[in-house]
C-alpha cells in the first residue's frame, strides 16, 4: 500500500506572482513559498486558479514551478497543477513537473468544448502518462470546468496506478464521500466548508484563501484531528465571514489577498493579470476591514 499520509493536512493554492510590469517574479515566487513554508503547512497547490493558470504560458507556469521547488522542494509537499487547454501543453508541463520532482500533478478536464466521459479520461490518463512515476490528483471544479466528475468517471480512472484522488471543489460535501467510497483520496476545496470536508472524509483541504490566513486553517485542521469541533466550528465561521468580506470588493478577490498579504509582512507579490480586476481606491477600506478581522480571529482562536 502506497503511504499518502504527506496529503493530510493544510495546503494553501499557490498565487500568481507578478513583478510591476506585471511579468511572472521568481524571486517574489521563492518569497511566498518560503513564507507559507514558515507559517507551518503542509504543502503547496501549484499552478491552479489562484495561481492564475489560464492567463499564463506554458513557459511561465514552468518558470513558477521551478522556483517554488527551488525554494521548498523536500520541505513540503507540492501538488503541481498541469492542466491546459490542449493535451500536448499539459503533458510537456506534466514532464517538466515531474524532472523538478513534484509529489503529484493535478488536472481539469478540458474546458470550453465539453468532451464525454471517454474523452475526458483519455486526456487526463495521457497527461499521468507524460509523469509515469508521479501521483495524479483529478481537480474537480465543475462551477468553472463546465463538467462534473461523476462516479463512473472515476472509477475509470481508478484503473491508472497512478491515480490517488480528488482535489474536490464542488459545493457539496456529498462528494467527497462520493470519492472516498470508490477509494479514492479526497481533498476539501471549498474554503468555506474545510471542517465539514474533514468530517466527510478528506484528507486536508487545497484552498484558494488559505495563504491570506493559514493560521485559522491550521487551527481548523487541528481541532478536527483533536475533536475540538465546537471550537473548530467557531474558527470556520470567521473564516466564512472573512471570506464574505473579502469578495465584497469590486477588485478580484486574489488582489484583495495580494493586498492583505503585504499589510500582514508577507511578500509584495504584485497584482492579478487581466482580465481579472485590479483594486479600486473603494476597495481599500474593506481590504483594512478583512486584515483586521484576520488579525483579530488569530490572537483570538491561535
């Protein structure tokens, strides 16, 4: 039996990082690696949505990976995610994940056109195939992919050695149970419901919001694993009231974080690649608002 134990625990999804010309930063790269790496995760989600994926080359996907694994590589646990729009780009970023020695590369199915069942595990099985000794995470997002996982799908791609689980980002909770059942292992990947994943079956949590604040999540997964749930309920739902604040900006959300991650001491990672929205002079109260509510919620509860 193959030991997954390096999947179980807090892994923040890692965020595009652009320099003021807005050109993808090694250097501030290595710096946000580093500083989730001292606050105490798991591991590392590479290269997905927050990292802004399909608004970056395939040269620049490569580029963060790289310096990411330079700066963390053995330290922590890093999922890469590999999915582009077109096999042959996923499985050249797949190869390249796997010579830098990633724990596992994730994937989409393919977007915009929406292929049957069939054709969207001959896709993901010809990108596993690119890494034959690398894990491979199924990233179900069927809000933004267009197309759910099902079942079926699953079990079919069960068939590949390769395959281990879901990182699941669909609403409901029902699912990971789903995966879990046919064997799989799971990942919570709505941020507003990590402890309720947990109590499901997940083996940690792959979120978007984390970076902002992995102490509250930390603090989730431990009163989960201790069986603190009344606390652990109290963290989540500040974490849900944070979050709520955090999307009621005109800005995207990713440059509200960006914002409160340099308000915090953490990394100048720049802003988000258009046509994400940049911040607006409105946006700043609410961004002050959401830091202090971070702030308050860990002298609080960590």
């Amino acid at each position: 039996m193959k030991d997954l134990s390096k999947y179980e625990g807090i892994f923040p999804a890692f965020y595009a990082c652009y320099n003021k010309e807005g050109q993808v930063d090694a250097q501030a790269a290595r710096a946000l690696a580093k500083y989730l790496l001292d606050k105490g995760v798991k591991g590392l989600y590479v290269g997905g949505s927050s990292g802004e994926c399909i608004y970056q080359s395939v040269a620049e996907r490569k580029a963060t990976l790289e310096a990411v694994m330079a700066e963390v590589g053995g330290k922590l646990t890093i999922i890469a995610h590999v999915a582009c729009n077109n096999t042959a780009d996923s499985r050249e970023l797949a190869a390249h994940a796997e010579s830098l020695g990633v724990d596992a590369i994730a994937a989409i199915p393919p977007i915009y056109f929406h292929l049957p069942p069939k054709g969207i595990a001959k896709y993901w099985n010809d990108i596993s195939a690119a890494a034959p000794n690398t894990d491979f995470i199924i990233y179900n997002i069927p809000q933004l992919a267009g197309v759910a996982l099902t079942a079926p799908l699953l079990q079919e791609m069960l068939k590949n050695p390769r395959v281990i689980g879901v990182k699941n980002s669909s609403m409901p909770v029902q699912d990971i149970q789903m995966w879990r059942d046919e064997g799989a292992l799971a990942f919570n990947g709505p941020d507003e419901q990590l402890l309720s994943g947990l109590a499901a079956g997940a083996a940690g949590g792959i979120g978007g919001t984390y970076a902002a604040m992995p102490e509250l999540y930390l603090e989730i997964f431990r009163c989960f694993q201790a069986g603190e749930l009344a606390k652990g309920r109290e963290v989540q739902n500040e974490c849900c009231r944070i979050i709520y604040k955090m999307c009621s900006t005109q800005g995207n959300m990713y440059a509200v974080i960006k914002e409160i991650l340099r308000l915090q001491g953490g990394p100048d990672i720049g802003s988000v690649r258009a046509p994400l929205l940049e911040l607006v002079d409105s946006d700043q109260p609410i961004i002050l608002e959401a830091h202090e509510m971070i702030k308050a919620a860990i002298a609080k509860y960590c």
